[in-house]
C-alpha cells in the first residue's frame, strides 16, 4: 500500500526464470520516472520473388519480440527529492545520492550473468501495481553529465533498451493456438469458409487442395455444418 500522497516509483526486478517467479534480490527503484519511452514494434517480412520477376509484394511472416527503451535519470547534486502529489516540485534539500554507487547497483540487475541460468536475468519494469514490461537487457548507454572538481560524477543518464520475453506456459499456449507445425482440428459453422479457414492455420490459402483431401472431402464449397475438419502439419 503506498501512503497517500505518495507518488509511485517506477522499478526493475530481475528474476532467475523466464516465469519471473523467482526473484533475486532487491528490486532497482527509480529515483525519477521517466518523462517519456518508446515502445518498439517489429515484423519480420518475406519476398516470394518469382523467377524473372523484378520485384514481388512482401508478405507477412511472423512477429518479432517488441523492444522498449527508457532513460534513468541518476542525480547527486542535491536537487532531486521525493516528491508527491501534494509537493510535485523536484528542487529542495535532500540526501545525497551517490552517483558510483547507484550505478553500479542499476548494474547488478540488469547486466548481471546468473550461472544458474547461463544468461543474464530475466527483468520486469513496474509503476505502481501497473507491469509495464517484461524482457532481458539488450543494451544500456551510460552517459555522464556533471563532475565534481575531482572527477568523480554527479549525474548520469542509463538509457536502457529492453527486448521482450514470454514465459514458456504462456508461448507453449500461443504456439499450440497458432502453429502451422501441429495438428489442429476445427468445427465447421455456418459462417465459415473453408479458404479462410485454410488462411488462419497456415498463413496462405494456398493448401486447400492439400486439406481437403486429408479430410475426404468432396467438395470443399458443400461441407456439412457441424463436420469436424483436421488441418495437418506442413511438410
């Protein structure tokens, strides 16, 4: 529960297992959130060119983990104190934060090696009771702003970047929803048609002959309502 007025920090937790069940130390909290990040969606693409043609639409092939990007803002000036919903300004009196010392704690979470799993750590990006993401570090940029007169520095700025993961329960159920390398079976309704059915399997149309034979069907334009229709693996 956080106290009223309270703002909530963002944090990273780093856990051992991809079903982020089991974490591992304390979690990093955030000593500003961030202004802004960016979401990164990507689909991967296939050219079926045919010979002697000079080109060929792109057509879908699958989709790639998202990414996400942010920045940390780690200050020891001074000038940065908790603020709250009551008091939202960030200039006042606060401790110290040392620099070194929180970037090398940002560090062990997310760049960490864990032996056990022969990888580094799996992360989860919360604020509040909100997860915001889920992924494993994919580069972090350090770059140091403000130095006191003997070098050492005063303010970074992390910029994270963040490829997304799925737990095995999760992607084990999607891939069994949608894999064209399985068996699956559907019922024929009334709003069906037998092409698009085709379509959504396997990603083309183009293997309904292939699907009507392995079901002994007569006639693909006539099938009974009701009629449980198998859709085999590619080969």
């Amino acid at each position: 529960m956080i106290p009223m007025g309270q703002i909530e920090k963002m944090r990273i937790q780093a856990y051992t297992d991809a079903t982020g069940t089991t974490a591992v130390g304390e979690a990093y909290t955030f000593q500003v959130n961030p202004a802004s990040y960016n979401y990164k969606y990507q689909l991967e693409q296939v050219e079926e060119k045919a010979p002697g043609s000079s080109g060929s639409p792109l057509k879908y092939y699958r989709q790639l983990p998202n990414e996400w990007e942010f920045e940390i803002l780690i200050d020891g000036t001074g000038v940065v104190k908790n603020a709250s919903a009551l008091d939202i300004s960030l200039i006042g009196k606060s401790q110290t934060l040392k620099v070194e010392d929180e970037v090398e704690k940002l560090k062990s979470i997310v760049l960490d090696y864990h032996g056990d799993i022969h990888r580094n750590q799996y992360l989860k990006i919360s604020w509040g009771e909100r997860q915001f993401f889920k992924g494993t570090l994919v580069s972090l940029d350090l770059n140091y702003k403000l130095f006191k007169p003997d070098g050492s520095p005063l303010r970074v700025i992390a910029k994270l970047r963040l490829k997304e993961w799925v737990d095995p329960e999760q992607r084990i159920r999607e891939e069994d929803a949608s894999s064209p390398d399985i068996t699956h079976q559907r019922t024929y309704s009334e709003s069906d048609r037998f092409d698009l059915m085709v379509n959504k399997i396997y990603n083309t149309p183009d293997y309904y002959l292939d699907v009507a034979k392995a079901n002994n069907l007569d006639s693909f334009r006539k099938i009974r309502v009701g009629r449980k229709i198998n859709f085999p693996p590619l080969k």
